[in-house]
C-alpha cells in the first residue's frame, strides 16, 4: 500500500485453484475487484458499499496485481477479507443474471475448502469438501482439507421448526436462535454461541426529509422517548448489550454516546410541547388538524423486529406519538421503505469490522437509512472512507457518530449478535468477524 491509500499492490499464494481447476491468478483476481469495484450492470453486480473510490487494476505478472484509487480507501484492505468479496472464478464471472438466478447455485466457482454440489431451491444447499483444498488462513487451526465430508444447509424460516430441529436432534447446528428460546437451548444441555456483528448498532433512522420529522425538536422528542433499556430487558437477553452510541461497544472507532441517549419522557413531552403538537382526548398529539402519526418498518432480517416495534409504539404513545408498523409481508412494503412520506422509522443494522461500516449504513449513496438529504453527513461520512491517516480517520468516524446523535437522526436500539445453536459434539465451530458461520476447523466428536 502506498502512503496515501490510494494503491494497494497484492502478492499472491502459489498453487491455488478454483475448483474448477484453473488458477486464481493475478488476471482472475483483477477481474473480480473490477466487477465488485466499478459494478456489472449486465451480471447484475452493484458497486460494492465496501469499496470506495475505486479506479482500475494492473495485472503486473502472473503472481501481481496492484489496485489504483481515485482518492484514499483506506477501508480496502478489510474489503478484501469480507465475503461479500469471495473470489470467483472467470467463468462465473462471465455469467449473465439469468445464470445468477435460484437453481443455479452449482455454477458459482470458488476457492474456499468446500464446494456447492447440490441445491434445492428455498430449501437446501449442499457442500462438499475439496479434497485438494490446501491453503486455509494462516489463522486456522488445521491446514488441508476440512475435516466435515459435508455440510448441509436447510433453509427454515419457522422458529420452531429451527429449535425443533436441534432439540430432537435432526440439526447439528442452528443459526438465528431467538432470544425467547436461548434458556430451551441451554437448558436442553445444547451449546449456545452469540458472537457480535461489530458494526452499526440494531438501530431505528429517522427520515428527516419527512415533514413531520423535518422538525429537530420533533426527532429529538422520538429519541427520548424511546427506552432501549426496557427494549432488551422485555423482548431480549443479556447477549443483545443496550447500544450506548452508534456503533457497538466493540466495534472499530466507538465512541460512547449514551448521556445523549437517555430515556426521558419528560423532556420528550416538553419538546412536543414546545413545537405545537397538543395532546388530543385519546393522548394522541396533533398539530394544524395533523394527527402526529408515524410509520416503523418491520425488518425481517432483525431479530424480533415485530416485538421490538411494539415495545417501542407503546413507548411513543405514552408522549402522544401514534406510532403504526408497516409489516415485513406488505405487498407494498419495497416501495414503501424507500419513501419517507411512507415509513419514518426504518429498522436496520449493519456489521463490518471496519470504519467505513457507518458509510455503508448511513451514505446517501450507499444504504442511505435515512434517506438524507444533508450534505454536510455525506461531507463527514466521505472523509471515513477517504482519509488515509489512521487517527484523523477514527476522528472523522466519532464525528460523523456524533453529527448522527447531536442531530436526532437515529435511535440506537442493541447490539446485535448472531445466535446460535449447536449439539454438545459439535467441535471447532466458528465465525468470522461479524459472526457470519465458519466450518472449515468444525468436526464432530464421536
């Protein structure tokens, strides 16, 4: 890497093969970062959120390939490492959407100890281990091949049936164990994991560019009267820590925002007061023939979102905010999610162990929760993504954190983990670094 970030040049592994048996070279390696760093609109490849600022590739030899950048990205080198960047081979990158496409998991060619041999569409997936796989992380604790001949995956969207599958045995290993089944998990003598995503906390964005929520005193209101504390304690477990700032404890550049945080409903009521919203005989306020309603998304991908929303439109009630849900399963729920005169609270979280995480959740390029429109946090969060000296970069970071807070753009829920469970023999179980399953050292104990 250069010293300002902005050319990074890559010396690769001898010996290594995709699957298919053709080298994972310097022109193969530079094929992907092309497609992940400037997109394939014909293979359906977006720009990747996790590189910024992305030029071109130079194929220096066979072994050598360098990456140039427009500006400083300093977030490229852990962008290489995240799955989202898996490496693939030419021939699936030369594929088209329709190739992409459910049914065609076996086509996707890759380099990792295991290998997709089959797929059943919205129900399983099958791996199997690479006999010539030889050249695992320098981390692992074996070399070779993986020490699972197979591992299975069957896609279970019921919580019961997930539990009900380790309970009785037919799962050796679960993910998305729900917080009210973790004492069923521990109790029935099973292993019960819950690394941290790292990252942006499970959090609510408060889109501004609403008319309603366009008033500070309005959003400043919302975020005192919401009680996280009471969040975890009614819906969760102690592996879901309350967020004290934007970002998780344990995440990369925290900074500890929890005196702005605070639950308090008094000064939530006293700034409703203060910006017209009167209380009507149903405790609901209203302002101009205006009810002060709003909208919160449910997230699938979020656990117990539904409950979490709930708590929280209780919550908001007691100050004199309506607060409805725009279920998961709305047949207008996609358009809906993009429009802030139609959701005003959108449920997400986002885990990387990286800086860049609060860009990738809250640029207006990228994720955009907010759906913003304010120039100067797309200024802050740039400067993340796009200054090469480590220390001015965490100082951009815990600006642009507390640009999120001091503004009331976002209510930091938990820190969300990954739950799993798994049997008493299951060995050597692990994730990456934002909790993502790993079972290249897994075996089982006779």
């Amino acid at each position: 890497m250069n010293a300002d970030a902005t050319e990074y040049t890559f010396n690769l592994r001898d010996g290594v093969t995709f699957s298919d048996g053709t080298p994972l070279d310097a022109a193969v390696v530079a094929k992907n970062f092309d497609a992940y760093g400037l997109g394939d609109a014909e293979a359906g490849f977006p720009v990747s959120e996790q590189i910024n600022n992305y030029v071109s590739s130079e194929v220096v030899d066979d072994d050598t390939v360098t990456f140039r950048f427009s500006a400083p990205s300093p977030g490229f080198l852990q962008a290489t490492s995240a799955n989202g960047a898996g490496l693939l081979s030419s021939a699936t990158l030369d594929g088209d959407l329709d190739d992409y496409a459910p049914g065609n998991a076996t086509g996707v060619i890759g380099s990792g100890p295991f290998v997709i041999t089959e797929e059943t569409v919205g129900t399983e997936l099958l791996l199997e281990a690479r006999e010539d796989y030889d050249w695992a992380p320098e981390a692992s604790e074996h070399q070779g091949r993986a020490y699972l001949d197979a591992v299975s995956f069957a896609i279970t969207p019921e919580d019961s049936v997930r539990i009900g599958a380790l309970t009785s045995g037919q799962a050796d290993v679960i993910r998305y164990v729900q917080a009210y089944d973790e004492d069923q998990v521990s109790g029935a003598g099973l292993q019960l994991f819950a690394p941290q995503t790292q990252g942006v906390n499970n959090s609510l964005s408060l889109r501004f560019t609403n008319e309603i929520l366009a008033d500070e005193k309005v959003r400043r209101a919302i975020v005192a009267g919401v009680d996280a504390q009471e969040v975890v304690d009614t819906v969760f477990t102690e592996n879901y820590p309350v967020a004290t700032g934007v970002l998780s404890h344990t995440a990369l550049g925290y900074v500890d925002l929890s005196d702005q945080l605070a639950y308090d409903p008094q000064e939530a009521e006293r700034l409703l007061d203060e910006a017209g919203w009167v209380p009507g005989s149903d405790g609901i306020r209203s302002k101009d023939g205006q009810r002060l309603t709003l909208v919160a998304s449910e997230a699938k991908p979020q656990p117990l979102s539904r409950d979490t929303l709930t708590l929280v439109s209780q919550q908001l009630k007691e100050i004199g905010v309506d607060l409805q849900i725009l279920a998961a399963d709305s047949g207008t729920y996609a358009e809906a999610i993009t429009d802030p005169d139609q959701v005003q609270l959108y449920h997400s979280m986002v885990g990387r162990t990286d800086l860049d995480v609060i860009k990738s959740q809250y640029a207006s390029t990228n994720r955009d929760a907010n759906l913003s429109d304010d120039a100067e946090l797309d200024r802050l969060l740039g400067l993340v993504a796009s200054t090469a000296d480590p220390e001015a970069r965490l100082a951009a970071s815990a600006d642009a954190q507390r640009y999120l807070v001091e503004h009331a753009y976002v209510i930091p829920l938990f820190e969300e983990p990954q739950v799993y469970g798994a049997q008493p023999y299951v060995q050597g179980f692990g994730w990456d670094t934002v909790a993502r399953p790993i079972f290249y050292d897994t075996w089982l104990e006779q």
